[in-house]
C-alpha cells in the first residue's frame, strides 16, 4: 500500500497546488495498514480541507469553509443520516457502511452523491464556486 498511496498522493498534492492557493500538508504517512493524506488550501475566499485515507477501503473528506460554516462537505463516511437517506426503513442493517454524501448548509442538509475523487471535487469548486485566481 505504502508506495501506491505516496504516488497517489503525490497526485493529489500536484493537482491542488494547480488548481487552489496556499496548499499546505498537514499531514502525509502511512503505515503497512493504512496511509494517510490531510490538505489545507484557500479557494478564493473560502478555505478547503482535503483529507483521504487508504486502508482496507478508501475514506476522503473534501470540506470547502467560509470562515467557521461549511459551505459543501463531501465524505463517504458511515453517517446515520446518509445511511437513513439511503435505505429508508432497512437503514439499522446498513448502519456501519460507508455512503457517499454531501453536508450543505452548515451541515443541516444532507444529500446523497456517487463517489468522489479529489479531482471530481476541484471540478466541483470551478463549476458552484467560481474560478478563484491562483
């Protein structure tokens, strides 16, 4: 895992350094069980938090901030309200998976999307946030 997770995150580092301003690592390692990548950036105005992790399965977390209130966060994390969106009165068998969703509105509202990777949400950014100048 660990040298396909360093390209791979190395990838993802050369994308946001193209596409976002003042792209800081946070944090880069990995272990033979899991590897980590945490990114700070600016887009414009607001501040984005990228996060993914490679383990037995893919996690990630794109956060996109305007000051303290999230603007659209994007995970695949196993959250109870995505898991009810998604499979109704079956959700209590389903608690535990990972679905791919969206937090909007300072995570009052959820939605559900398909799997994102990191290049799918800089697309994201240009087409709901404008073009920020890099």
């Amino acid at each position: 895992m660990g040298p396909t997770s360093r390209r791979d995150f190395a990838s993802i580092i050369a994308l946001l350094r193209e596409h976002l301003q003042d792209v800081v690592v946070l944090e880069e390692n990995a272990t033979p069980q899991r590897a980590i990548l945490r990114v700070s950036a600016q887009w414009g105005r607001y501040r984005v938090l990228v996060t993914e992790i490679v383990s037995t399965a893919r996690e990630y977390r794109y956060y996109v901030l305007d000051g303290e209130v999230v603007v659209a966060g994007f995970d695949n994390a196993a959250d109870p309200r995505a898991v009810d969106l998604k499979h109704g009165r079956q959700a209590r068998r389903h608690y535990g998976e990972s679905i791919p969703h969206l937090h909007r509105h300072d995570k009052t509202r959820l939605e559900l999307t398909d799997e994102m990777s990191c290049a799918d949400f800089v697309a994201w950014l240009e087409r709901h946030l404008g073009r920020a100048e890099v």
